[in-house]
C-alpha cells in the first residue's frame, strides 16, 4: 500500500521539530527548576519553551491541523478534536526526573489521524536515543528496527509500573510485584516506549493521562504489542481536556498481556 505523503511529510516535521529541542534539554537537565502547577504536578520553564518551539513549528507548516500540548495554561477549556490531523505533545514527560538530574525523561509528540494515534515520535534522553514509528512504517530505536519482546511471561519479566496514586488498587499493585521484577522509571511515556522496542516485557499503568501515552501507543501496536485499555479506550480522541480521568491498561505481547489481565483479576 502507498505511503501517504500527507502523512510522511508530518511524520518528517515531528523528527526534526523534537530533534532541534534536545540541545536545550541536555543543556537544562538537572540545572531547570521546579514549581507545582494548579494540578500538583510539576513544571520547569524547558517544559514551557519545548512546548511552545515544537508548536510554533508544527502549525507553522501545517496550519489546519489542531495542536493540544500538557502545557497549555491553567482553565483552558476543553477543546473537541475536528480536525483529520491533530497533535498531542507532552514536551518533557518525567519532569520531576528532569529537574532532578535523573535520566529518565522524554519529549512525546503523537501525531493522531482522525483522532487515533499514528505516528510516535520520542526522544529518550537517558539513551539520547529518537524512538518513533506507528502502523505500516516500523519502529525504529534510533538505527535499530525494533520489536516487543516475544518471550512467554516468567518471574524475571521486567514490568514498567508506577505506584498507583488511587489506593483502591493497592492490591492490584500487590500483585504485580508479587509476581514480576518491576521497574517504575518516573516516565509512563519511557514504560511504554520502552515494551515497544523491546527493553521492557510490558505495562501496567494506572496514573496516565492521554498526552503521557499518545506517542507510543502506536509504536506498542506496530512493534507487536497489544494494549487492554482497563477503565475504556480513550482513542479515537474526542476532545482534549487538561482535567480528563487517568487512562488505565496493561500492555506487553499477547501471552503476556492475558497474563497481567489474569493477575490484575480483570
């Protein structure tokens, strides 16, 4: 099937729209300093600049599509996806980490058709590594084509998890570290990108919100691997809103996402 030169052409502009932002991020990394946002999370003014640089760029070329980033201000009212092609940005995902002086962070552009995600696009500044792909165009680990893990679950399986901020899912979280070796990164976007290419057997995720994960859905679903949305899917999106409910899921190959389904009792 022909590529879409629509859609190759967005695909060329969020690479190098994210690529000319890691020089400030490497150059602001560990030095930017923190304050808490109206929603308790954490925000640097790098997070605002690449926010605002990657913006300006993406709708200076392609002025009809919708671009909708983590970083927009405080009482922003929600906005309805219209447009065939729209943007969800979240300029550093693992702020906390970014101001601390620890590696795991990255830039996360999604580029969504319809409002499902198609192409992914994240710079890994731990590994200083660009990860991106989506359905029908591969997934590249910087020079590397990658691909999930397809081994059979076993106690050494390595789980991208984060605490879950609800503790009605304590026993659920129980679970999981019961039952394999867990590595919680401080990035739900590095968690998932990171089962794409292989680094990690799976997922589960109770915290997300949709511009943490837009990215690398579709680098789960081209690299082989399936993702059980647990409380609804919120693709395709519908509308864009900074006060929008978690998103949670499991991911990992198929063997192995039945598995964590099994586990979580869901």
């Amino acid at each position: 099937m022909p590529k879409s030169p629509e859609i190759t052409a967005r695909i060329a502009a969020a690479k190098a729209a994210v690529m000319a932002e890691t020089e400030l991020m490497h150059r602001e990394f560990g030095r930017a300093k923190s304050e808490r946002k109206y929603d308790g999370t954490r925000v640097t003014a790098t997070d605002i600049a690449i926010s605002k640089h990657i913006q300006k760029t993406i709708t200076a070329q392609f002025p009809g599509d919708q671009f909708f980033s983590e970083e927009l201000a405080e009482g922003t009212a929600p906005s309805k996806v219209t447009a065939r092609f729209c943007w969800v940005l979240d300029p550093i995902d693992g702020t906390n980490n970014f101001a601390n002086g620890i590696v795991y962070c990255a830039i996360s552009l999604a580029l969504l058709e319809d409002g499902v995600p198609i192409y992914g696009t994240v710079y890994d500044l731990a590994r200083r590594v660009l990860i991106h792909g989506g359905p029908g165009r591969g997934v590249w680990d910087g020079d590397r084509k990658a691909q999930v893990r397809h081994e059979p679950p076993h106690s050494y399986s390595l789980i991208g998890f984060h605490s879950p901020v609800d503790k009605a899912y304590a026993t659920e979280a129980k679970r999981v570290i019961e039952n394999f070796k867990i590595r919680g990164l401080g990035s739900s976007t590095l968690h998932l990108a990171y089962t794409a290419v292989g680094l990690l057997n799976g997922v589960v995720e109770h915290n997300n919100k949709v511009w943490d994960i837009a990215a690398a859905v579709p680098l789960c679903l081209e690299a082989g691997a399936e993702i059980h949305y647990l409380n609804g899917s919120p693709f395709p999106l519908k509308e864009f809103s900074l006060s929008s409910g978690r998103v949670q899921y499991v991911a990992g190959n198929k063997v192995l996402s039945a598995t964590l389904l099994k586990i979580l009792g869901r």
